[in-house]
C-alpha cells in the first residue's frame, strides 16, 4: 500500500467541470451527503442530501391507468453546508476562485483543498479548507477554512450561514436518469447565538422534517461577521461544525452547545477509526499499478459512504453523491453493492436487508394492485417503499427485483448462517416473492412438456420490455422456489414447528418443489444458447448506419419503440443469470453465449461492464476482462458514462469489486464451501484482497502461479475454501 | 317504410340521464354538432362542438422519452345554443324543467320537443321547442320556442344569448375514453343590435377562430329582453337562428343581417332534401320490425350527421355528439365509417381520404420520429394529423392504422375506379405507408423460411400490447405492399410515364412483390387457427374468478401490465382480417377460429360485436348472428357500454351496417363484381337495402329464400353483379 493509492487529487480525475468535482469529492457516511461544492461560487442552494429525506408530487400520466404508481419520491438537495462568504474590510467581495488543490484522503476520510480567491476589484488571498464527515458519529461534518495574504494583505470580515432555497423554475428533462424538481420544504432559520444558527426544514406533503446546525467552535467568534486579520502574514483559521440531525428527531441535542463533544479533531479521529475498520475488512491491492488501486480504492470508499445504516434506508443509485434518479433505491442494492457488504460487513449487509423486509407490507398492497392475489411485490424504483416508477414497461415490469432480494437473502444467510434474520424477516421475504411468483405465473403446455411460464415482463435489459419468458427473470423465480425450499429445512433444523407461523407445511413445498422444476427456461437449439427471452432473437439486429457514438446511449436518441423491435441490449441480461449461476452451462455454452450477446450489447447502462469482465475471466479470456474491468474500475474517475455530475454510478462501484474478486479471482460460494480461481491477468502481476466472512477476516493474495489465502483476524473459519476446485487449509498470520 | 321506422322518441331510448339525452338527440352536419342540453336547466357554457376546432396543450409524462408525442389535441366544447332564460314578469325565473316530449324525425332532421317550466314559486308554463341544422348550408342552425300558459297564464320576459364559459377546475380521470379539460379560449361577446349577438372565440395556442352569431328571425324583438303574454291562452313562438363560421373565417356574413335569406322553414327544407336524398341511397328497412328499423335508420342518420364533408375534416370517435376521446379521429374511420360511404355516396368517402391525405407530410415526420428512415406513419389518435396518443403502447403502437388507410383507399378506388383521385393523393398514401413497412419490417430465416416480420406492434386488440407478428398487422401490411403493385399498374394502364413523379419503377415494385410474398403471417399448427402473434396462444386464459360482470372494462379495473400477460382480448383481432380477406381461409378454420377467439374476447371495445356478427353469418350460423347484431344495432340506444353520454359509438354505427350489408346480405366486392350472399337470420323475414355504386342506386331485397337485386335510378352498372355465387343480370325498376 502506497501514500498514492488513498489520495484522489485533481490530477486524477477526468474534467475539472465545477459539478463533476461536486460527485467526485463528496463526503458521505450512509446518513447524509455534502457535494464538494466550490465554497465562494457554488450555488448554496443545493449540496446536501440526506437519506431518505424526501418529498413527493403527484405523477402526472399523458394518459393515466388503473393501478398505476400514484406518487413521484424526489430526495431533496438541501442547503450547501460548504458555502462561505468573504469580503474585505473595505467590503469587496470575493467571488471567484480558483480549487488549486484536492486531495482526499481514503485512509482518514479527509478532504483537504485550496482555493485561490480573487475580489472584482483584483484583489487575492489563498483559502484553505480541511473538511471530515462523522462516519461513527453520523450526525456531523465540520470544517476548517484557513485565509492566507494574497496580493490582498488587509482585514477580511466572514460570515457562513445556511441558505434559505427560493422557488426555481422546473425544467423537465427528457433523460430518465437525471432527477426532476421537487417542491421546495418549508425551511426556518434562527440564531440561537451570534456562533450558533438553527435551521428547520420540513417538507409539506411528506411532512418529513430535519433540524440542521451550524456553528463555530471558537464560542466567541460570530457567523455573520467574523474578522481575520491577514497583515501578519500568517494563515487564519475558522472552524465550523455542522450536525444534521435525525429524519422526525425533535431536539435531541442541547442547541446551547450543540458541539461540546465534537472538536473537529474528535470527528477526524472517528473518522480515521472508521476507514482503518473499513481497509482492515475489505483492502484491495492490484500490485505495482498505482493507478488502479487508486481506483479501485475510492469505488469502496464511496460504496461505504452511501450506504444507509440504520435499516431504515438503503442505497440510492447515485449514493448521497448526487440527485439523479430522486434518490430512488433500486435492484442495483440486492445485485451489485450487496454482495461487497455480504464478504467484507456482514452487519451492514443485514441492515440493507432490514430496509426491504420493512417495505415489505407496502410490497403486499402493490401486488394486489397489479393483480396478483398473493405474495408481494417489491417496488422497481423507491425511497418509502411505494412503487415510484411512472413508467411501467421500463419500472413496475421488471419483476426480477422479487426473485433479486430473495436471491440476496439466500447469499446473506449462505455465508453468515444468521437464522435468526431468516426466521425475523428473511423468510417472509423469500416466501412471499415466491408466493407472488406462484400466482403471476402460467402453465403452458407444448407437446408433452408442461411449462411453468412468466409472461409481459422486462428484464434487467430496458432496451426489450414486455416480453415473455425472460431467462434472467425465469432463471430467478425458478431460484426463489428453490431457495424458499432449501430455508424452510433450515427452519425445521432448528424448530420442527419453526414453519407454523408462516401458515405453510410440507404440501406447500411440494408445490414450490414442483414450480421450481417446471419453470421454463428458454434455450435456442438452432444457436445453443440461452434466449434472452421468446422473441429476441428472432428480431432483427440494430441497423449499422446507427452504430455510431453519438447515437449512444440509444434511450436519449431513440423513442422506446424504436429501440425495443431490434435485437438490441442496453446491458447483460441472460449473461447475468450466467453469472449468477456458474452451475447452469458448459464452459462451451458459456462461450458462445458470451460472444452472441456482446456482439448485441450496448452497455448503455453503467450494470453492464463487469458483469461481462467477470465471465470473461471465467471463460478464460483475461484480456478482454482486463479491458471491461478498467472500464469499470474507472468509469466515474474518467467520467465514462458523461453523467457523473448527477452523481457516482454506485452500482458499477459494487460491480467493479465484483470484477476482482468474483472474476479475477474467481471467488464464489457454493454448498458451504468458498471458492477462489486464479483469472489473473497478464496486466495485474499481483492481487491481494481481503475479505471478512464470518468472524474472520481473509487475505487473499495471487500472483500468475499462485493463490494463498491466509486468516488475518479471528478463528481459523469452519467453512471449507477451496482454490483452483481442491481444498486447502487455513493457517492464521500476524 | 313506417312513420315509427324514422322517429326516435323518448320512449325509444334506455334511459332519461340528462347527459345521455343530450347525446341521443344531438343534431349536427358533419361542420357543429349541438348536443341537447336541456334549454332551461342545462349546462349553458357546453353543448356545441365544432368539427376540427381544438386546443392543444403540452402532454406531460411522468417519465418522457424520445420522439413521444408532444401536444394533446382536445376538440373544445362551446357554449350551448339551445340555452334560454325565461322569468315571469313579476321576475321568477323558471329554474327547472321536465323533458315531456321529444321527437327526432330522421327523414326531416327536425327535433321537436316539449318542456314543462316551473319557477321555485311552483308556476309553471309548457315550452315546445322545434329545431333543425342546416345540412347542405352547414353553417345554421335555427330553433323556434313556442310558450303556452300552464298554472302560470301572465306575461313573460324571454332572454337569449350565447354564454361565456369561465374557468373550471380540470378533474383528470383514469377512463382514457373521456376527454380532458382543454384551455379555455379568448371569447368576445358583441350585441351588433338588440336581436342580433356576434360571439367571436379563439384558442390561445392553436390560433384557431370561429366567429358565431346568434340573432332573432323577428327584426323587431329583443334578444335579452323580449316579452310574451300568455293570457290569451294561445302558444306564443319566438324564432332564432344561429351561424356557425368556418374555422379562421372572418366576418364572410353581413352583420347587420345575417339571415335575410335563411328562415327556419328554409332551412327546415335544406334538411329535408338532405335526409331524402340519404334515405334514397341508403335506406335499409327489415321487414316488420320497427324497433330495428328504427335503430339502424338512428345509426345512418347519425354516421351522417357525424362525417366532415369539407377534406379538412373526419369523423371523431364520438362524432359531434360529445367530446369523448377528445374528438380525435381514429382508424375507425377506414375501417368502420368509411364502407358506409364508400357504398352509398363517393363523394363523401373521397373527403374523408382527402383529410388522411392532407395529413401525409406529418405522417412523413412521424415514421421519421419513430426511427423509420423512409415512408410514412399516420398518427393512431389525431386532429390536426399529429400525434395525439399519450400511451404508445396502446396509440403509436399500432401501426396497423398505415395499411388500414392503404386499405380504404383501394376499396374506394375499386368500386369508383376514380383513377383521378388516385393519381392525385390515393397512390401517394400507398405507396408511402408501403415504403414504411418495407422499412419497418425485417427479414427473419426459420430454417429454410424467409419471413418477413413486424416486432414490437399492437394489433387492434389492446389488451395485448407490443407484441411480435400481429397477424391482423401482418395481414394487412402484406395487402398494403399488393395494393401498391395494383394501383401502380392502374396508373401505368393510363399513362406508362405515370410513375415517374413518384420515383419508382419496376423494380420497387418487385422488391413490394417479394416483400408481400414474404410477410409472416402466424399460424397454429396445434389448433390449425390463425395466431392473433407470436405469443398469444401461450399466455394462461383470464382467471374464471375475474370474469363476473363487474371486473369489465378490464381497462377501467386492471393495471395493463394484469391484462397484457393473459390471453384476453378487448375486440375482434385476428377475425378482423377474417372479415376483411374470406378467401384466406376455408369454412373450417373459420370455424375454428371463430370459437376460439370468440372465447377470448370481452367485447370492451364497441367494434367487436359487428364483426362477430358478420363471421356468425358468413359461417352460417345466423342465429349468432342476430344476437351480437341487436347488440350493435342498439349499442347507444339501450346504452350498452354505459357511456354514450360521453358521445355515440360512431365506429360501431358504421359496424351495425356493415352487419346488416356483408354480415346477412353478403356483401362484398372482389375483382370487379359485387356479391351478395343471403344469411338472413330466421328473425329477419325480409331485409331491403339501398345502395349507390358509381352512378346507380340499386335496391337489394333478401327474403329467406330469395335475393332480388334492382336498379332505382342511374344506369345499368357495367360491374358485374352475383347472387349467392352466381352472376346475374340487373335490371331497372321504376
């Protein structure tokens, strides 16, 4: 490990855009977000986001229909906390700056930068700023902004407030990914002292409401008009600290001296104490390529920082980085981030876990509304767990998400044996995604084989809706049958009548059995593949003349149905049940797959390129999975997707570790067995990862030739690992 | 021909629903329609509808995309012209009224109807009222009031003028067959004298005009003020005549005296020679049943008051007797309405394909939008020819609208042989939507089979969306392509240089001749039937548990994603291409088809019983037959679908004749000679028709064992005629 693979600077990132910087450098810790807005001219308006905190507007339709989703969710962007204002004593104003310096720092979680600030009138001075996020402490973030002499060597008067949003002028934008205006709060401000200003925000229809602080340290200095006297040639510094507390929480801190426990150095060391856990768990290091690991660094670095804690919220698909897609929690969570918490916080997997059974009732009623008399079904795109999707064919009819959670919920208990989370939430969960399957499914008979089929449904890929028998949704429904299975007995280990209480014996299962054996998986006799679904390959491919990149991404060029009648994929779709299911296919059914399928993929989606690094490591073609790899391992960094202002792509962050650990080191758990193949690449000499499963935390280390795996902490585990398909024994270091 | 037969009477109709009577007794002339609002206690700001005067306003989506249709079109509802004040002299108003009489004549066109008035005070008086729209001068419509003593016998003061509508608060509704409030126009009221009001509306974003005059026959009186003794005992009448301008026509009458050359008796005589020149070349009459009589003498009378006669207008979904569906015109035109007119007056089936045809350079646009480099695509919901259809996957998807014009067009052309009008816009509009599905399609090879498909359609059943090889689609796309190579021959038989302004030559059109021989069309061989697609057939059928009366509409109470995944069908699909092309398929899978898909289909849509009726015939089945006619016959009459207060089922109007004509006579024309093939029900002793096929009326005359065919007026037609499979000779009566 090097000083240079846990500093992302300026030099490393792809644009200097004030609001790619914004993403890029923001600080998180899964309760809130602060934009790394610029301080003197960034719009002081919007900057933080906090999660779960939302409002809602009713979905106007073109033409509206009878069960569709009632209400848009938009996460609100709040006040700017980084803003600050400086004049001069003779009061001019600086308003322009120049961010000479970034470094954020993986290993404390600090963010120090420079700017150089510069008056109309010409005049300059250098501001520093050294800013932390709480990360065990969550309510706070705190800064300090030191003023140096420019050519400028007077009095300066600072004041720093939060700002109050006025009402702005909604622009409807026809890009799906980015978030629409939501109605601004109802906010209050007060200075319960010249160093201390309270302010109120609650939103009017959702009635959510949050109690912000701002204050200085220094209990003599003021907000409003603090002066700093620059002649001496020294550097002057000002420290605030800002807490945001609790989503509905009431004065729960004394708002006479709302600090006294948190000196800026006491937040830096709880957030240092924060990341040495986090590294300690989940350190990965690509040997001799700086850059990479950087790279790979920041993606869990921000993984961590987005993800709630608390069970009641979970992870956006943009994190707390950004407001695209409203703060809207997805499948990205179960399939891409989940599995990085599962092997490295099995504690933080459990509370991501938390958050979808409690939405679970809500999962119940939206079942019924789409006509399904039993089970649940989960919401496509959500932050209170009502479906938030206004458009169906692309949201509410991905299906998948059911059979995805269940399948999270299996891999979760897989690798933890936590029954009693199966027993609280986990099985409910399982039971009634398979009971919705039950219900939505058909049989349909053709010659003498009797199908159990899934019909009208979209896939992971949005570039084909409404279609029947998709794989990856069949392939998963099938796997909720067998999982919901396979806990039941886990169930009865432990209590002969541990099943009573969920209303279902042994007969029940018996249908589940007979379900999951039945459900239809389409496979082309003529090509040997998996179809994606019944009809895919059987349209016609995407005309070449369109095949150029600034027809890409399709869904901002092409209407819907355009796109949907060719044979055309905007990600991995049947590739993701490969992925997910190793066992399914021949290493020669898999080959041909991958290569039908990347011939029509787009990657339009930001879900696509690790899933095909990983089976192309699998497959034995590590070049090609170095290539997709890099792509994801950077894709923020070098700004790949061009909408990173909106915010980090949090699913490829996930996807991106996957890549490593699933694919170059072909790690897996089947049976109670962990397993790991060596797909290194010529370009990575050496990999060391670690892991913390169970109680024990693993380091994993491979070269061309070899794979050790070494316990760095805790027991020696009683699960068996295997590497390369043969056992080996653990032996405990350090 | 009975009295009875031609006047609808309160006693005639299900129920005394204000809105629905409003629409019943609608008068209208193909240019404004006037519902029949109550004249006392009705809406007075809404009752008239203009032909192609509309606003639009942005549609909003909850998540839009590309190339969506931008702007609802939504016909607006003016003031009522029926509407009038009447107060005793002491200044009671009289505030309600019961509708005592009403009588529609269908052979005059004239409304008569009676009224008793009461104040709050418990007067009351009788009012009759007589009125009539001019049908050839399309800009009138007159009205006398006639006031008789009842337990009131003083004086009266009678005020009438046309209101101006204030803002009223938008109610969305989920029913997509309801319209939307449209923006309010800019109105101006003007009284040029005390008889005579100038009423000028314009719309604020589409700029349309109409300028209106109210005024009074009697020079003398007073609009607002006017006096009326009844104590003589006798009915005191007072005259009034409005003029509905053309669109964007300014100031064409003369203020000062408007209607100099229209009394109502005048126009009471415009009327009449209209409707007797209706019934002598469409009368239909089944012999001693009056109540049918009636019914389909109703539909006729309202297809015609419904249709626009200028080329710049069509027939809405409702006609002008209510805004449902917002006043756009549908394929229902083509498909429905058009037959009527093209086999009982030419002149009126050519205007109606000159609006389509004025509507071409959009269409160009729209197949542009939809990513369909060449041809054209008529909009699936319109007025103004742009795309009005807010939900593609039930509007834009259903191109089928392309080949349903191409269709009409030929079926216009080969019973006019107006080879002008080909040449001039009806090649134009073929060849185009040809180019579009020779663009649209795409080859696909199933072993050694080269098919040509069409993905990602809707078929006219829109219960089942966005799907693969629609055979209706697919059908009538392979039509399209053969009409193509017919009309091109027909132009080339009159000039070998014909095809050359439209840039194609032979080899086009053996490209449309492979591309005809190749379309797709899907067949079962499991049930040796039509498949309504690729996937129909293999979807579960609509639980049992769902199918009580109360769950239909399955639109107004399911989530489409519910409805798509069954086997459920809202209308007539595949047997819709049956109906159109008898020579696809033997008796036998007729059959077949028949009562498979006659299970499957819930008759949501009020275009599916008239085509159930003319299969239950053709394949002898009369009895059938009968039953799904009397509930097309008398749809809006009993109130079938429960909503004729929104308007009349114009489509389904055309479709009751059609049932009559190629359901129990037979009907149809194929190369040149025109068959008749007699399926009278045993409940139908005798059914006469009239038609005009170029320039002769002929009269047909099917008894249960006899089918007379005879020419009234104009000559001995040279096409050839064939009663029941044999040629016959014509000869001319009277």
């Amino acid at each position: 490990m090097t000083l240079r693979d846990y500093h992302l600077t300026l030099h490393d990132v792809a644009d200097h855009q004030p609001e790619y910087l914004e993403t890029i450098f923001s600080l998180a810790n899964g309760h809130f977000g602060v934009r790394a807005n610029d301080p003197i001219s960034g719009n002081p308006i919007t900057g933080t986001l906090i999660n779960g905190f939302y409002e809602t507007s009713p979905i106007t339709y073109g033409e509206a229909g009878i069960g569709y989703a009632q209400q848009h969710q938009t996460i609100l962007n709040l006040s700017d906390l980084r803003h600050i204002h400086v004049t001069t004593d003779s009061g001019h104003r600086f308003t322009s700056s120049e961010r000479t310096v970034v470094d954020l720092d993986l290993t404390t979680g600090e963010l120090t930068e420079q700017f150089v600030l510069q008056t109309q009138q010409g005049e300059t001075i250098t501001m520093g700023m050294k800013s932390v996020i709480g990360q065990r402490q969550t309510n706070f973030w705190a800064a300090s902004y030191s003023f140096t002499a420019g050519n400028y060597t007077g009095g300066l008067l600072v004041s720093k407030s939060i700002a109050v949003p006025a009402e702005a002028e909604s622009i409807p934008s026809v890009d799906p990914r980015k978030t629409r205006m939501a109605g601004l709060p109802i906010c209050e401000t007060q200075f319960v002292s010249r160093g201390l200003q309270r302010y109120h925000v609650k939103t009017r229809r959702t009635k959510q409401a949050v109690t912000i602080y701002l204050g200085m340290l220094d209990k003599t200095a003021s907000l409003l008009q603090q002066p700093v006297d620059l002649s001496d040639g020294a550097a002057h510094k000002l420290e605030y600290e800002v807490y945001v507390g609790e989503i509905g929480e009431q004065n729960t801190i004394d708002p006479a001296a709302p600090f006294l426990a948190n000196t800026v150095s006491a937040l830096q060391d709880d957030s240092r104490q924060f990341w040495q856990d986090v590294w300690h768990r989940s350190e990965v290091t690509v040997g001799g390529n700086e850059e990479l690991n950087l790279a790979i660094h920041y993606n869990i670095f921000q993984l961590n920082q987005a993800a709630g804690r608390d069970g009641r919220t979970n992870i956006a698909a943009k994190g707390l980085s950004g407001s695209g897609y409203e703060g809207h929690y997805f499948w990205d969570t179960e399939m891409y981030m989940l599995p990085y918490f599962i092997y490295t916080n099995q504690q933080m997997a459990r509370q991501l876990l938390l958050y979808r059974y409690q939405t679970l009732p809500k999962a119940r009623q939206r079942a019924r509304a789409l006509g399904v008399g039993q089970g649940a079904l989960f919401a496509w795109r959500t932050i209170n767990g009502e479906e938030a999707s206004a458009y169906f064919p692309a949201g509410t009819a991905q299906y998948h998400i059911d059979a995805d959670v269940a399948y999270a919920v299996g891999k979760y208990y897989e690798i933890t044996r936590d029954i009693d989370f199966i027993e609280q939430c986990g099985f409910e969960m399982v039971l009634e995604t398979a009971n919705f399957w039950e219900a939505f499914g058909g049989w349909h008979q053709v010659g003498t084989e009797n199908r159990f089929e899934f019909h009208t449904v979209t896939g992971p890929d949005e570039y084909t809706a409404l279609v029947n028998n998709n794989y990856y949704t069949n392939r998963l429904a099938k796997h909720n049958f067998e999982l919901v299975i396979y806990l039941a007995k886990e169930i009865l280990k432990e209590d002969p009548h541990g099943l009573e209480k969920y209303g279902i014996g042994q007969g029940d299962l018996d249908v589940f059995e007979n379900l999951a054996e039945h459900v239809y998986l389409p496979y082309s006799d003529d090509l040997q593949i998996n179809e994606q679904d019944d009809s895919f390959l059987s349209k016609p491919r995407w005309p070449v003349d369109r095949s150029t990149p600034e027809n890409f991404p399709l869904l901002l060029h092409y209407h819907p149905l355009t796109i949907y009648r060719y044979q055309i994929a905007k990600q991995a779709d049947t590739l993701l049940a490969d992925y997910l299911f190793p066992e399914d296919l021949s290493p020669e059914q898999l080959k041909r797959e991958y290569r039908y399928y990347e011939g029509v993929t787009t990657h339009d989606s930001s879900l696509s390129r690790s899933i095909f690094s990983i089976l192309a490591a699998r497959m034995g073609d590590p070049e090609k999975a170095y290539g997709y790899f890099m792509d994801t391992a950077q894709m923020d960094l070098v700004n790949l997707q061009k909408n990173t202002a909106d915010g980090l792509h949090l699913a490829n962050l996930g996807g991106s570790w996957l890549a490593l650990v699933a694919g170059f080191s072909g790690f897996y758990v089947q049976d109670e067995v962990v397993h790991f193949n060596n797909h290194l690449p010529k370009e990575i000499t050496k990999l060391t990862y670690r892991m913390k499963i169970a109680a024990s935390v693993l380091e994993i280390e491979l070269t061309a030739n070899d794979t050790n795996v070494t316990v760095i902490s805790g027991p020696i585990p009683t699960y068996g690992v295997s590497v390369d398909g043969e056992l080996i024994s653990l032996v405990k270091v350090g």
